[in-house]
C-alpha cells in the first residue's frame, strides 16, 4: 500500500499564464515547470477567484470565497474562527509547513503585523514549521531583506529574494530527518510581483538583456500601460521562480520523495500592466485572472492537458482529496481530478474584484462577463444589489479582449444567459441575487478603467 503522498503547493504572485513554456511562452524561462508538466497534468484554462492578493489568498487557505470569510479586499486579517486547510491537514496526521508572503494577519487601523512576527493564532493552522512575512514587499526587496522564523526571530536574506525565500523552504525539507509523517510545505513567493516602493518589477541582474527579445503579448500590444520598461525584469522574476522550483524539485529527488509528492505550480493572478485600469490587476480580464496551473504526482500524471474551465478555488478541495482527507463543511470549489480525468465538468469561472471597483465576473470557455455595482466603494462595499453589464468579451475571436461587445444588440440572449449564469453563481457563494441592469454610459465604466 503507498503511503500518503506528501504535497508541495510552489506559489508565485502576479504571474501570467502566458509566460511559461508550457502555454507557448517562446523564451526558456520555465524549463523545470515545462518539465513537470510534460509528466504531470496542465490546466490550460485556469483562472483566479479574485484578483487581488490577500483574497485570493484566503480563498486557497480556506476554500471559500472572499466574501464568505469576509477578507474581500487587502489589509483583513482572516479571521480565527473559520477553519483552513492547514487545521484539516494537521487533524489528517500531516506535518504543515509555511514559507513566504502570508498577506492574511494584519486589519488595518486595527491590528498591524505587516513588518512584525506574526502570532500563532494569526498563522492559519500552520504549525510545524513557519518562515514568514505578513507583507513580504514591506519586509524585503527584489534582493535583501527579511522574514521571521515561528518564535518572532528573523530569517535575514542578502540575495535575490526568490533565493532567499526558497532557502527557507530547503531549510525545512532537509531538517526533516526521521519524521514519518508526509508533509504539506506551502512556499508563498511574491516574484513576479512588482515592489510596491520602487514601482517597477524587479527581476534579477541581467533580466533586461535576457529577456529583451520578448514577444509581447497580444493583449499588450498597441497598448499604453508600462509593459514596455517592464517586461524583461518580468520574465526574469518569473525564471527565477522557476530555477528555485527546480531546486524544490531537486532535493525532493535525492531525498526519494518525490514520486509520493503531489506537486501544485499556481499563482493568485497576472497583472495587465496597468493597461485596463491605473494599476496593474482587480479586473476580469484574462491578463490578470488567468494563471498558470500544473499538478504532477500521485493521482495527476501522463503529461496530460485539461481544456475545462477550472478556478484557483477548487485547488484546497482538491489537495484534501489527495490526501485521502475530507472536504471542509461548507467549503466551495471542485476536485480537479474530475476536470483531469474527463468527468462531468461545467465550464464556468466565478470571480468576485475588489478594490479598484465592486465587480462580479465569470469566464467560460469562450465569453468573460462583468458586472459592476455603480456607487459602491471597491474598498469598503464586500458587494450589492444592483449591478450593471460592464464586460462581455467573445474568447474564441477576440482572445486579446480589445472588443468590449456589452452593448451588441445581436447578443442580447447571450446576456440574458450570463447573466443567469452569474447570478446562480453568487447565489452558490452565499451573495444576494442581486439586479442587473444592462450597461449604460454614465461614465462609471470610464471611471474604472484606462484607455487601451
């Protein structure tokens, strides 16, 4: 009989789908994801829950869906009592391990942890072992900085961050020694991240003569944006993600584990390069919500590419099925090894975007639908009861989304079918049906997006 497998969950932020190998990305700046996916399980069409970091985080710690545990935009601690996948797997017998950005322990104006240790009871379940900042950009920069260890002492870094973060993670897969039990290590890397207080990604050095002969992506062509001074740094943020993958990955082999290791590549978004709204995500468009998404172990195996529609929210039920655990009650989301295995599987996306405005979305194969709440705040309003169409975007002959069809009277059924669509949706994740009235121009799309 095999054991339980062990899971490693490799999490990146703000990382488009279109920079990796494996979905066509040119450059070699994926070799050990690409590699992993030859032998494991692609998802070709992944998407975010919700586009902004903090959310997207509690959604994966908890399986639910921002505003069900009420952490819908930045700066909301997840609260205490709502129970996360790291408790399950510790009452299912598994060592827990956290490495990382956490973005899930401060309030702000009430409770501050963003450059402080974090306490135990604000670590989401994680206990065995914790290497973390509440903010990582706040603590660190693309090279130097700091985390703190579980008794508050710092772990100090003088590299490139991805190199120091990923140190961390090796620190605790080889002071493992005799522990029979498997092990879930969850490594949270900001990079591709932009940082905050220089306004530019950073890459390592040499990422702008390495990567200078980018293809652009069709999305950013012709586009304003600051993709252009960006993009190099970009890429070489995200390889470096991937050469420390790769070391994971490495040490993994030598220790035997790796076979019985259930391995998830994700990130929370992408980023549009601030060429749909003044910043660079919080929209439904597929530059900030699709992500890469490879499986590759027990159960996800054969170098295979599932064409559904699936969401970063089905990722907790699907690692607790990995472990022969139980879903949470109430939890949302749906095994991926249905979608993986050709099961019954509805093609259709759920996201909730905060912040720069209050919208719900859904994506499908072929369209992306948005509704906005015109005078809510994306800051302070987790939702509403009455909406407008904003979006609709036909995927199959418009994938860069430049041809916004919300007003196309030949579409009208279309919408009303979305529409209904979306609505059954927010019911499922505990909102209000709201109304939704069809777009007019009264200038709040223009007040929540940039020109192209």
């Amino acid at each position: 009989m095999m054991p339980r497998p062990n899971i490693l969950f490799y999490f990146t932020d703000q990382q488009r789908w279109d920079t990796c190998g494996c979905y066509g990305q040119r450059l070699d700046v994926t070799p050990r994801l690409d590699a992993l996916a030859a032998r494991g399980v692609r998802f070709d069409r992944a998407f975010t829950c919700q586009p902004v970091c903090g959310p997207a985080r509690a959604a994966l710690q908890t399986g639910l869906y921002p505003t069900q545990t009420g952490c819908f935009v930045n700066g909301i601690a997840l609260p205490p009592d709502v129970p996360t996948l790291a408790q399950a797997f510790c009452r299912g017998g598994y060592a827990t391990a956290y490495v990382g950005k956490w973005h899930l322990a401060s309030t702000d104006g009430v409770d501050d942890f963003q450059t402080k240790p974090i306490p135990p009871e604000r670590r989401g379940g994680w206990r065995d072992y914790w290497v973390a900042s509440d903010v990582l950009e706040f603590t660190s920069d693309g090279y130097g900085g700091h985390m703190f260890r579980a008794d508050g002492s710092r772990y100090e870094f003088r590299k490139y961050r991805a190199d120091g973060v990923t140190d961390a993670a090796l620190e605790y897969l080889r002071g493992r020694g005799g522990n029979e039990r498997p092990f879930f290590l969850f490594l949270s890397h900001i990079e591709p991240h932009h940082q905050n207080n220089h306004h530019r990604y950073e890459g390592p050095e040499g990422s702008k003569a390495r990567f200078a002969d980018y293809d652009v992506p069709a999305d950013l062509a012709g586009t304003g944006g600051d993709w252009r001074e960006n993009y190099p740094d970009y890429l070489g943020a995200c390889n470096a993600c991937d050469r420390n993958f790769g070391r994971l990955l490495d040490e993994l082999e030598r220790q035997g584990q790796l076979e019985n290791t259930v391995v998830v590549y994700a990130s929370d978004h992408g980023s549009h390069f601030c060429t749909r709204n003044k910043e660079y995500k919080r929209a439904c468009h597929d530059g900030c919500t699709h992500v890469p998404l490879v499986i590759a172990g027990p159960g996800f195996s054969g170098g295979r590419a599932c064409e559904r529609v699936v969401s970063l929210l089905d990722l907790p039920r699907t690692l607790l099925s990995c472990a022969g655990l139980s879903p949470i009650p109430g939890m949302q989301g749906r095994d991926l090894h249905i979608a993986a295995d050709g099961g019954p599987w509805e093609d259709v996306a759920f996201l909730q975007i905060s912040e720069s405005h209050v919208g719900r979305a859904i994506r499908t194969k072929r369209w992306t639908y948005e509704i906005g709440a015109p005078g809510k705040d994306g800051w302070k309003d987790p939702g509403a009861d009455d909406y407008m169409e904003i979006y609709l975007y036909d995927n199959e002959n418009d994938p860069a989304q430049k041809r916004n069809l919300v007003v196309d009277p030949a579409l009208a059924p279309l919408r009303a079918h979305l529409r209904a669509l979306l609505r059954r949706e927010m019911a499922r994740a505990g909102e209000a049906v709201p109304r939704i009235r069809p777009f007019a121009d009264d200038g709040y799309l223009a007040s929540i997006s940039a020109p192209l």
